[in-house]
C-alpha cells in the first residue's frame, strides 16, 4: 500500500459525497482540499496517517483522518521474524483490529465514542484506507480526575464483554518473538547498560529485568488462568481523546490487540502511556497507578491487578527503556526522556515484586 494514498488521490478522487455526509449538508461542494501527514507511532501494520482537509464553496471547512493499514504480510521487516515463526506471526496479528471494531459498531459505555467512520477502502491484497471523523481534542494534561473516568470506563468496557478464558497468544508472541530476540540480548549485554543515559551495568534494574525474564513463561501461564474480557487493546491516553465539543468524555480511536484479554489488561497502557511520551514524571506513577486499580475495580467488581500488572510485565516493561533511541546524540532532551522512561521502568519492576512474585 501506497502510505502517501490520500496525496496521490486528492486530485482524481471525488469526495464530495463524503464531504456532504460530514458537514449533514446534501449541496456542498468543495472549493479547496488539501492533505496533510500526520506523525503517528510506527506499528508494522499503518503504513500512513494523513489529514485530508478543506473548504466548500461557501465556506464551510471540512476535515478526515484517514489512515493506511496492511496485513503484515507486506511488513518490510518481515525478514526479521524467524521463518518458522513468519507463517503464524502474519495469520495471528491484529492488522485490522481498529476497522473492525469501528466496522462492528457495539454499544460502548456512556461517555465513551469512536470517530465516525465515513468510509473504508478496499485495495485488495489486505490493504485498507479508512477514512474517520477528525476529532479536535482537548490538549489539556491529565490528571488523577481524567485517569480515575478513563478507568472507569475501561471497566465498564471489559464488564461489558466478557469472553471465554483462553491462551493469550498475543503474550505468548511477545515472548517469543521481540522479548527473546531483541529486547532480552540488549538489555542483559553490558555494555548496553554503558552507555551515558543508562544507569550502569551493577545498577539493580538490570538484575531486576533479567530476574523477571527468568520467570516470565510463570507469569504468562498466570495471566493465562485469570477471568477474559474483550479490550481497547491500547488504552493509553494518547488514544483517548477529548473532544472540545463535549459530545463525550473519551473518543477511543486505535484500537488493538484483536483477542480477548485478561481483566485489567488495559490499565497497562493507560498506567505508561504518558511516561512512554516522556510526560509523566516518575514519582507521579505510584498515585495513577492506585486511582486506576481502583477506578477499574468499582466497576468489574473484582480485583485487576493480575492481569493488569501481569500483562504489564509483558507487553509494557521490556519497551519502558528507549533501546532503539541510543544511536541518537545525547541532548538534554534525550537525557529527560530516559530519565522519565528509567524510573518507570524502576516502578514496574517493583509492581512485580509487590503482587507478581509472590503468587508465582
């Protein structure tokens, strides 16, 4: 797929019945568009995200996200995959989880939306153009209010769909794949641990990570055993957007993962979101983490911190340290952002052995 798809179409393509549709106005006509890339993190699955926006001839302004997404099967780096790994790695990821949910169109808890979704574009071969309502959100920062209603609608989400327990094969795939090959002989090399923005080799954080590394096939066959529900996948507040024009608490765009997950899952992301984006200052960590455990809990009725913290130790804690950041200059800036991404790597680990370990 073409990640520049909407700039090679602009000019061939009508949407004026789109534009119609958005704006609820049958006789628009469009004077001027234009398309504008948006940065967006890179995933093996979205090759663009670009803003397609403009006025019609009275004035009217307009605007789409659209957003270009592949099977991974087209993923440059699928050499990288170990190839008696590649077959499964391509049939199991979630490449279209984000359409589907917004396809699929399910009740949500009140206070939480998806963006409109005005059209899909079928391209063949597993490559799709979604084009989505563009939600202008509120930059305000979070505090312990925002995270306690995200948590609380995220457990009204998981309450609301239960599923049958089963293997998570999206830990599993973790596990096996970018935590064993990549992320694991990094981090337990020492000389990884020299470089100037790290803490040194004898710091008691590698000792922690390779401590956890040890007993993570325990930890997954826990989370494994825990009550499922289906999920956001990718709750952290950069995908909770607020709309300025009130119409809901959360518009959840992103969504991920594809498969059921254990109860809690989502309070990973929404717990290192924000640290991962190097805003969240670490000693802030202990008092989101207590308002979200609890938020969440007043509305499953029952205690997350298994799956929360156990898919955490999973999926979160191995990405905390910016390994693919320390090729780059050491600037001021770099070092805050390892700083902020070093203590929550310092507050996971104690997460495990605070509720992990004794239970494993």
């Amino acid at each position: 797929m073409r990640a520049d798809y909407p700039t090679q179409q602009d000019r061939s393509m009508d949407i004026t019945g789109l534009v119609r549709t958005s704006l609820g106005d049958p006789t628009a006509e469009i004077a001027e568009q234009r398309v504008e890339p948006l940065p967006h993190p890179p995933t093996l699955s979205t090759t663009g995200l670009s803003r397609v926006r403009g006025v019609t001839t009275t004035g009217r302004p307009w605007s789409f996200v659209v957003k270009s997404i592949h099977s991974v099967r087209h993923w440059p780096g699928l050499d990288t995959v170990p190839e008696h790994m590649r077959a499964d790695f391509v049939a199991q990821y979630p490449w279209r989880t984000d359409v589907d949910a917004y396809l699929a169109d399910e009740p949500l808890p009140e206070g939480l939306r998806m963006p409109r979704l005005y059209q899909v574009d079928d391209l063949g071969e597993d490559r799709l153009v979604v084009w989505m309502e563009d939600v202008e959100a509120c930059a305000k920062p979070w505090d312990l209010d925002r995270y306690r209603t995200a948590a609380r609608l995220l457990g009204e989400l998981a309450a609301s769909r239960p599923a049958t327990a089963s293997t998570n094969l999206g830990l599993h795939a973790l596990h096996q794949g970018p935590i064993q090959n990549l992320f694991l002989p990094a981090l337990a090399d020492p000389a990884t641990w020299r470089h100037p923005l790290l803490p040194g080799p004898d710091d008691p954080l590698r000792a922690d990570l390779l401590a956890i590394a040890e007993v993570l096939p325990e930890i997954i066959r826990m989370v494994d055993g825990l009550p499922y529900t289906r999920c956001h996948g990718d709750a952290c507040p950069a995908n909770l957007l607020v709309p300025v024009d009130g119409s809901a608490e959360f518009v959840a765009i992103d969504w991920s993962w594809g498969a059921p997950a254990a109860l809690g899952f989502d309070l990973g992301q929404l717990l290192v979101g924000q640290s991962n984006d190097g805003v969240t200052e670490p000693e802030e960590l202990p008092a989101v983490h207590d308002t979200i455990v609890a938020a969440y809990a007043d509305m499953v009725g029952a205690d997350p911190i298994p799956g929360y913290v156990g898919s955490l130790l999973v999926r979160g804690l191995w990405m905390a340290i910016p390994l693919e950041r320390m090729g780059e200059e050491p600037t001021p800036e770099l070092a805050e952002l390892f700083r902020k991404r070093i203590g929550l790597a310092r507050f996971v680990t104690g997460l495990f052995a605070e509720h992990v370990r004794p239970v494993i």
